[in-house]
C-alpha cells in the first residue's frame, strides 16, 4: 500500500492566501476583492503586494459579487474572499443572476468552510454549500484536500475561463500533496489503489480517508481511496473505474448528506452502475460550536466512521 508522507501541517486558507499572491504576480489581470476579512482568508499579501488590485467592500457581500461581475467585462479576473456561509448563501441571488446565468469569469473563494470553522457556531458553519453552487448552471466546484493542493487549484482557476466557486478551510491539517503536483481541473486523483471497497472524499476527508485505508489494510481489506477535489465537473471515469473492480463505495464530505459529493457519486452510478454506497457527512442537522476535533468526531466525519463506514457497505456487495 501507497504510503504518503506528512510534508507540514497548515491551514488550506493559507494555500489560497500563496496561490492568489503568485497567480497575481505572473497575470496582471488578476484582481481580488475581500468582505473585510483580508486576514482570515490570508489576502494581506496580494493587497500589500498590489493595492491598485486589491478592493476592500466591507461587509457589502452583494455588492462584491456585483463588483465582481462587472469587472470580467473589463477582462478581469476577479477572486472574490470571505467566508463559505457569506459566499454563497448570503448571495446566491446575485450568484445565480450576474455571475452563473452571464458565465462571468468570476472566482467566488470561500474560506472557513464545513464544521471546522469551529467555534463560530451554526450561523457560520454552512454546509450546504456544494449543494447551492453545484446546482447552478456553468458552475465549476473545487474542494481541494490540503495547503499545496489549494495553492495549485487557486492557480490553476485563473487559466480556467467561467465562473467557479472554490471552498477551503479553518484548521491546520496535514500537507500530504506534494508542491510540485499537477492540477487538473474536472480529473480525480487515486492516491491509494485497491480492489475491495472504493472510497471517494474531497476537502479535508480525503486525509481521514487514507488513515482509514490503512487500518483497514492492517484487517486485510483493501481499499481504493480517490481524491474527488473537482465535485462539479465530476470525473465519471474516475468512479466508474474504479467502482467496475470493487462493486462498493463509500463517500466522504464535510457537508450536508443533501447535495454534495456522496449525493453526486450517486447519480452517475445510479444512470451507470447501481451498487451499494455509504455516506460520510452531516446528516439533515446544523452544527454547534465547538472545536475542530470535537466537532468532526461528534457528527461522524473520522476516521473511526470511515472504517466503520466501509465495513458495512462490503456487507451489502451481493454474491
């Protein structure tokens, strides 16, 4: 089996804040607007770095979307930053209106994501999010697995031309992607091959994932774990593949049961490949507040879930 090496521990908002400071160096025509949270989402570098790029709209998010949108026509391209919850649910309205409906090459960036914000509680928590932007039209969704992965995905969406909504987090979690891997927009990676039980996560389930497929290979069942960082558009081939060999999956989300990932896997199966599935997210509730940890073991995102998880779906294969 596969080992991965622990390269660092840091946060995935950290990733954004490098990535959009080197994009913005090698494209002039990057800028990026911030909801009065420039240090949270690790903008103070690109703003100190350019102030003519930079735009502070303060706790205006709608109008930073509609900003946003106006400057695309300008040959912009606009990253826009503040919290998941603020993202996307605060403005779905001018989401769905000036950016997704027109394809304005807007990229909404949207940090403190899932049950990891933590201690901010409910009102902060989204998690529905994958849900409401993987719904609308030319949406892309990009749900990257650590610090290097959301560095290189904050880079690679500016040679992406539509809009695209780009979900990171809070905690400090372990760097496993290496520095210098590629991105691909819309192609899963498989990080560990297997052939009994196929587990597919995004974000930061994807390391819970491979602690998961290690214990399990320790009881002599191997599982293929996929990294799944594009939700929309999602790599069928990827899943279909590997789903023909094991005949079983498991997915694996910081977000609603409802509309994300697992909900995602399920359709193409269901049009392709019906075999059974377990779920890993949070399931028809809201958060609390809490830490980080406490949180993800609470509502069953863990690792302990995940091999419990896999267990019960390699019960359901029929003879």
């Amino acid at each position: 089996m596969k080992q991965f090496e622990i390269l660092g521990k840091k946060d995935t908002r950290s990733g954004f804040g490098e990535g959009l400071l080197e994009i913005g160096k090698k494209n002039p025509d990057v800028v990026a607007l911030c909801a009065d949270l420039t240090g949270s989402l690790k903008m103070d570098a690109f703003q100190k770095e350019f102030p003519d790029r930079f735009f502070q709209t303060g706790i205006a998010e709608a109008n930073m979307i509609g900003m946003a949108a106006g400057m695309t026509i300008g040959g912009k391209i606009p990253y826009t930053g503040t919290f998941a919850n603020f993202s996307t649910g605060r403005v779905y309205d001018q989401i769905r209106q000036s950016v997704a409906y027109s394809q304005k090459n807007v990229k909404i960036c949207a940090s403190h994501a899932g049950l990891t914000l933590g201690e901010d509680g409910a009102t902060h928590q989204i998690l529905e999010d994958v849900g409401m932007m993987r719904m609308l039209p030319h949406m892309t969704v990009i749900v990257p697995c650590d610090f290097n992965q959301t560095k290189q995905a904050t880079m690679a969406i500016a040679e992406y031309n539509g809009p695209v909504y780009l979900r990171f987090g809070r905690p400090v979690v372990p760097v496993f992607i290496q520095p210098d891997a590629k991105f691909t927009i819309g192609k899963a990676d498989v990080l560990i091959e297997g052939t009994d039980v196929t587990i597919i996560a995004c974000g930061h389930l994807v390391w819970k994932s491979i602690e998961a497929a290690r214990q399990l290979a320790e009881q002599g069942i191997h599982a293929e774990v996929i990294n799944m960082h594009t939700i929309k558009p999602l790599d069928e081939k990827a899943i279909l593949d590997s789903i023909s060999k094991t005949k079983c999956v498991v997915t694996a989300e910081e977000h609603m049961l409802n509309g994300g990932l697992g909900d995602a896997v399920a359709q193409v199966l269901a049009r392709h490949l019906p075999v059974p599935q377990e779920y890993i997210g949070v399931n028809d509730t809201f958060g609390e507040s809490g830490t980080p940890d406490e949180l993800m073991v609470k509502y069953g995102l863990d690792t302990p879930n995940i091999v419990e998880a896999t267990k019960k779906v390699l019960t359901r294969i029929k003879p």
